[in-house]
C-alpha cells in the first residue's frame, strides 16, 4: 500500500473515548477485547432505562442458596474488582447473572464491504492489507488497519490502544464488527469488536453478548465475570416452573436460560433463554394479578342501589345527548356499583371524548345511596378544573360547589355539596373543608391525590375515582396494596370501596387483558359530535418560520392562545432537541418580543409550574412554551395551536395526547409537528399522525385515528423483532426479559396464570411454591407501601 493510500486525517477522536489498560493477557480470538467508545457510553442509558427504581422485579433469586451472597463469591471477583462492578449497581452473584446484554453481536451474518451501510451495526470479514500507527490531532494514538474483501476495502480505527498494532498481521483474515460511519468522505468503522477467522475462513459463528456498561468498566471484564458467575452459579439456580410446565410450553430449565443468555452457542439457543425467562416473567405478574381479582371479588362493600330516580333525573339534565360509548360506560359502571362486590374498573379514553361525566353519574348513584365519594386528580390544577366542570354537571341537579369555608358555611343543611380540598387553600378553608368531609356534610370531595390520600377520612365512603392516571406504571400499581388501581382507600384489610380509575392513555387491546389483568376495562371510542378534527401537518426544519407566523396570526389577528412544546429541559450535547429553557428565551426576547409568552417545564417549583398554567388559563400569557409536562390534562378552549418541535423524539401516544390539548373548543385547531431528524420508524409514527382514514359515520367520511388505534400501530411500529432495540420505558414495561410485542408468550402466561389458579387459589400447594415465589416480589412492592 503506497502513500497515495494514506489513511485519512483521523478527526478528533470522540471526546468520551478515553485510553483504556490494555488486558493482561491478550488473546486475538477473543472477540469483546476492543472496547468501542460506541459500548461504553450508550450502554449506561440503558442501563439506566433498565434498572427500574424498587421494588425489582427481576431478582427472584435471592433467596437461593448463595445467590444473595457478595459477587467476591465469584471465582476470580476480589475486592477491586468488586467495586468495579458496584459501579455498575453490581453487587451481588444474583445482580451478576441478571445483568442482561442489551444486544449481541452476531459474527455468522456477515456483510460484503461494498453492501455497507453507514450508521448500521454491521459485521465484515475479509483480509489485512495493511496497519498502521497514527497520532490523531488531538494527540490520540490511533491503530489503522485496512481491510479487503471481494468487493472492496474499508478502514476500522482502534484510538488509545497502540499494543493492538502488533495483533493484526497483513494477509490475516478477520472478522470485524461495528458501525460504519463517514469520516471525511470515507467510510469507517471506528473501535470495532473483532477476532480472528477459522483456517477454512468461517467465523466462529458465535454470538457474543454485549453488556451495558458504564464509565471504566469494559465489556471483556463484565463478560469475564458474568461468564464466571454464570458457570460457577447457574446450576443453583433451581427452576419455580414445575416440570409439566415446562414441557408443556417447551421452555428450557432456569440454569439453561441463564446459560443461554450469558453464553449461547447461537441465536437461536439465545432466544429459547430469553423465552423462558420472558415466560417466568409475565407468569409472575399475571398470578399476582389474578390473584389479587380473585380475592377482591370475594369481599364486600356498600351495594349502590337506591334505584335510578337520582341518575335518570341527573342524565336528563346534561345539556347535550350522550354519545353511545358514554350511555354504555355510565350503564355498566351503574351496574358494578349497584351490587356489594367492589368495582374496580378502568376508564380509557381519548382527551376530550367525555369521561367527566361518566364519573358524574358514578357520584349521583353514590350520593343517591347515601355514601360518600371522593375524586382525585394529580395536580391542583386539575382538581380545580374537576370541580368547575362537575359543578357544571351537577349543578342542574341540585348540587351545591364548595371551595371555601364561607361556601360551606352557606351550604350547611343541603343535602348534595361537593367540596375542593387542595393543598393551596388557606389553612381555615381546608380545616373546614376536613371537618365536613368527616361530619358528613361534603358528600364529594375533589382534589389532589396527595391530600386527600393523607389528610382526610370519608366515613361513608364508598367510592373512590381517580383521574388521569396516565403516568401509573405496572411498577406502582405493583408497590399499591389492595386495590391494583391506586386507589388508597382500598389498602390492608379496610373496608374495600368502589374504585375507578380514568385514563386517557390507550393500552392496546392485545396488552389490556394482560396489564390490566386486575380492573374491568371500559373504553370510551367515540367523540361527541361536532368536534372539529384537529389539521395536522408535518413541516421540516426549515419551515419553522412559517410556523411562527401562523402562531402570530393566529393570535394576533384571532385571539387564539399557542402551546409550543420542546421535548427536553435542557440543551444536551447528544440531541439536537431544541430545549424549553432556551428556546423560551429566544421567542421572548425575539420572534415573538410582542406576544406574551410562559414557560412550563418539569424542573420548576411547583409554585412557579402552576403560576404559568394560571397565566395562560387566564388568558394572561398568549404563549405556553413547555415541556410535556402540559400532557396531563389542561383544558384551555381558546388555546387552537400546538407547534411540537423535534416530534421525533415523541412517542405516539405521547404525540397524540399532547395534540388533544388542542381543539377543546369551537375553533377550528392546528398541530404543527417539526422534526429535525428521526428514523423510518419516526416518520411511520408522525405519518400515522397526520393520515387520515376513513370513517363513514363522521362529517366528511375521514376521520384522523384515536388513541386507542394510533397505540396499536405503534406496537406494531415497533414490531416483534424489537427484543434488544429500544424499549418503551415506562408505563406499561417493567420487564428485564419480556417483550410487550411478543403476544404469544404474553397468552400463554395468562393462560397458565389462570389454570394454575382454578386449581389452587392460593397457590398453598407444595407443587406451587415456586410459582408462589414467582409472585413474591409483588406482595413485598405492596407490603412495602
Ligand atoms: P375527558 O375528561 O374525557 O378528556 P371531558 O369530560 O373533559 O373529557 O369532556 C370534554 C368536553 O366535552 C367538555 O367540555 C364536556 O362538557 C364536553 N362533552 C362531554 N360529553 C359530551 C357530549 N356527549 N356531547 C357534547 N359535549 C360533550
Ligand atoms: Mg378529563
């Protein structure tokens, strides 16, 4: 290779590649020994994103003999290396065997050098036709080597391990593996995973596990002791799964998965591991929570039957006519409160579609039946919000709305008054609001979770509504007793009250019956008529400006009120993502010097949080520029325009439910979604947005899709392949091994979960305790609360 051939001026390295101590003892063949700056830094996100707060579900384990023990119980583990792990929330032989690679490098499924694409992960194999020694600008030492195939040459770059040099001979044959990326017009493959071929020219046709990592820990050192630990511990393991179990569903024993996971012979014996764990998994859950359905039906609460004068009087009050969806939630929610087994039921619909006044007609049949109730909200705003438009409801029924204690004053000896209790009222108005909660006198009372839950007793209570739990994760509902729906009523052996629970996150049919496994589910499809859609269009960067002045027109010229919303606080280095903090400042002190603009973003006091949305309530501020945070439920009707910047890094839901702040009113609503980047699976989501389908029952036969449909094309988005990209975090995912998108595996352990529990309730069968040990984890989240 000439000098004409020189490789290309190596760019500054990344600045988070930082020189690495060379392995002690070096071997060519092993695969994992270059550390790519790649793994290092992304694996501590996921890690992160992994690692759900207490309670874990995932170490089931740690009452196994040894398995609690320190990770110095490993073989080749001493005190230094110890800490190393610690660092990565490592400590014991059970956090070893479950730390789970995020991916695995396939060295079988090769790619000719002129199939290349830049950005993929991808491997190559092929000959050395030279190596060589640099120092980059930055004065880091970087290894070239240039590789050959058939087809073409490409250039792999190791920085800061200048020994590597000697490992790769010209005429060698090895296998690399690693993204590409252009650097100066040429591709290269920076830091990759590599080893040496078989003499016949094959790969070892391993697959190798790559772990997630952080800061000064390398993937050779956590794969040595993840290995070691596997080979030392995994055998102890035991297996809760009884034997007809596992036949029957064909999944390998405990000790094999872990085997399979930290050192599968091939992909296919890596997918039989993850299967059984993903099985043992959700099995877990779906005992959990059917046994919990189970036990709930069999006790007992006040029957809300005083008849449907009070509820038919109160229905033909409302000043519009239900929609279908609605008649048929209120029915079958009357139905369930009418009898003494206690309801425990989920209200999913999109924003907008009406559930407040099923909800009301929940507290009619309640007042009527002479109990109380209670109705929370997560934020003050929200519980005042509830309380004006109840009061708007009930009113023409001859409810009375209290929020002070002059109010209750004039209501004392009326017999339907619905009281507020936030934590930002004067303390005479909220000691009052107590006092008549307790004497009886309050017959509802609305407001935030966290003061109601601790500061009040209800004592005819006996129904309990919880609004907009879009935020409530498995996780918490795992770490509530009694009743799966956060309802705090229903905790220890008190006396169980009604719940419902309304969300406007859409769970999609195929994860309902299994996340919901615990509540009844209604679902609310249908809009009220004479909704106008909300237009929504898609605009590259460069159309920002436009953007602009259609905000400015529309309110300058209109009156209308704008939410512009960016998806992060804070500027980070990685994302492009214009940030709320800085963008705020910019419009303000520019684009829009004339308007009057506020800033909401989760970070502030809570204080200055609910000032700003008083603000544009109020009609004070024009603009609300904002993170998600305004997701939960805001109603400002003259507020028609929403511009979501950087819409790509929005989930669809997320996308969808930020959008129905719009549109609350009689004008005609815009959504403005900008991306500045963003993948083929991104722009699926911001299409199946902005499509509209057809629907004959609507004006104009097309409709865009609801919530409930766009949550299903995004499983499907995200398709059965995803089981080591990225995953959902949050609501619906606490799993380590299971796949929300694998509907198979999901079926099987709720169809397992319920024959177990015809059989035995309780699970108190000897041949169970395992599987009772599978459900453990949960009552201990629950205990601990
Ligand atoms: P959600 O809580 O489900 O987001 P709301 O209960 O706040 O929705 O209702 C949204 C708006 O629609 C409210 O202004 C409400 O008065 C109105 N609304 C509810 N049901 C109907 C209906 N059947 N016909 C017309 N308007 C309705
Ligand atoms: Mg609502």
């Amino acid at each position: 290779v000439g000098r004409g051939d020189a490789p290309p001026a190596p760019p500054a390295p990344p600045a988070r590649a930082r020189p690495e101590a060379p392995p002690t003892t070096h071997s060519v063949a092993q695969p994992g020994t270059a550390a790519s700056p790649k793994t290092r830094t992304n694996p501590t996100r996921t890690e992160t994103r992994r690692k759900p707060a207490a309670p874990r579900l995932a170490p089931l384990l740690a009452d196994d003999p040894g398995l609690g023990a320190s990770v110095t119980a490993v073989r080749g583990v001493g005190e230094k290396a110890a800490a190393r792990l610690a660092r990565l929330g490592l400590h014991t032989v059970d956090d070893l065997l479950n730390h789970v690679p995020h991916r695995y490098r396939d060295y079988s499924e090769t790619v000719a050098i002129a199939d290349i694409e830049t950005g993929r992960d991808l491997t190559v194999t092929g000959r050395v036709v030279d190596v060589r020694s640099a120092r980059g600008k930055a004065g880091k030492q970087v290894v070239w080597v240039l590789l050959e195939d058939a087809t073409g040459r490409l250039r792999l770059s190791f920085f800061n391990q200048p020994y590597l040099a000697k490992s790769f001979r010209p005429g060698s044959r090895i296998a690399a593996s690693g993204k590409v990326e252009q650097w100066g017009g040429r591709a290269v493959m920076n830091g990759p995973e590599w080893e040496k071929l078989n003499a016949d020219g094959s790969t070892s046709g391993r697959i190798v596990p790559i772990y997630p990592l952080t800061e000064g820990v390398t993937q050779r050192f956590v794969l040595r002791h993840v290995q070691s630990a596997v080979s030392q511990f995994a055998d102890l393991l035991g297996d809760p799964l009884p034997v007809w179990l596992r036949e029957e569903e064909s999944l390998c024993t405990r000790p094999d998965a872990y085997r399979a996971i930290h050192t599968p012979q091939d992909a296919a014996e890596r997918d039989r591991g993850f299967r059984r764990l993903a099985f043992e998994e959700l099995l877990g859950l779906q005992l959990w929570f059917r046994q919990k359905r189970r036990a709930r039906r069999e006790r007992r609460t006040q029957a809300l039957d005083a008849g449907r004068g009070a509820m038919d009087l109160f229905l033909h009050s409302l000043p519009w006519p239900l929609t279908e969806d609605q008649r048929a939630a209120i029915e079958e929610i009357a139905a369930d409160l009418s009898v003494a087994t206690p309801m425990s039921r989920l209200l999913q619909g999109d924003v907008g579609c009406g559930k407040t006044v099923v909800a009301a007609a929940a507290l009619v049949q309640c007042a009527a039946a002479g109990a109380q109730a209670a109705l929370m909200a997560p934020t003050e705003i929200l519980a005042r919000q509830h309380v004006q438009s109840l009061g708007a409801l009930l009113e023409p029924a001859g409810w009375r709305t209290v929020r002070s204690a002059e109010e209750l004053a004039l209501a004392a000896g009326h017999e339907r008054v619905m009281g507020l209790l936030v934590g930002g009222m004067r303390d005479a108005d909220k000691i009052a609001m107590r006092e008549a909660a307790a004497a009886g006198g309050v017959r509802v009372l609305v407001g935030t979770q966290a003061v109601i839950q601790e500061t009040v007793a209800l004592p005819e209570q006996a129904l309990s509504i919880v609004d907009e739990q879009h935020r409530f994760g498995v996780m918490q509902r795992a770490t509530l007793d009694g009743a799966a729906d956060g309802s705090p009523v229903q905790q220890g052996e008190g006396p169980a009250v009604h719940s419902l629970v309304m969300t406007a996150t859409p769970i999609p049919r195929t994860l309902a019956h299994v996340f919901n496994a615990d509540l009844d589910h209604t679902v609310i499809e249908q809009m009220p008529r004479g909704r106008r859609p909300i237009e929504t269009e898609w605009l590259a960067p460069d159309q920002r400006e436009r953007a602009y002045a259609y905000i400015r027109k529309r309110v300058d010229e209109e009156g209308d009120q704008a939410y512009i919303i960016y998806p992060l606080v804070e500027t980070s280095e990685h994302v492009e993502a214009r940030a709320a903090v800085e963008e705020y400042e910019r419009l303000r002190s520019d684009t829009f010097a004339d308007l009057r603009l506020a800033l909401v973003h989760g970070r502030m006091p809570p204080a200055e949080k609910e000032a700003a949305m008083a603000a544009f309530h109020a009609g004070d501020a024009q603009v609300l520029v904002s993170t998600t945070v305004v997701e939960v439920g805001v109603d400002v009707p003259n507020a028609t325009v929403m511009l979501i910047d950087g819409a790509e890094r929005f989930g669809l839901a997320q996308l969808h439910q930020l959008r129905g702040r719009v549109g609350r009113g009689s004008k005609a609503s815009m959504c403005l979604l900008v991306t500045s980047g963003g993948g083929k699976v991104a722009h699926a989501r911001i299409r199946a947005l902005t499509e509209r389908i057809p629907d004959a029952t609507v004006e104009g036969g097309t409709r865009l899709r609801n919530g409930l449909e766009l949550a299903e094309r995004d499983l499907e988005l995200r398709g059965p392949g995803e089981y080591f990209g990225t995953r959902q975090s949050g609501v619906l995912d606490p799993f380590r091994f299971a796949r929300l998108s694998d509907t198979k595996t999901l079926a099987a352990a709720v169809r397992v979960a319920e024959r177990v529990l015809d059989e035995d309730p309780q699970l108190k069968d000897s041949r169970h305790g395992g599987l009772a040990r599978l459900t453990r984890p949960y009552h201990e989240g629950a205990a601990r609360k």
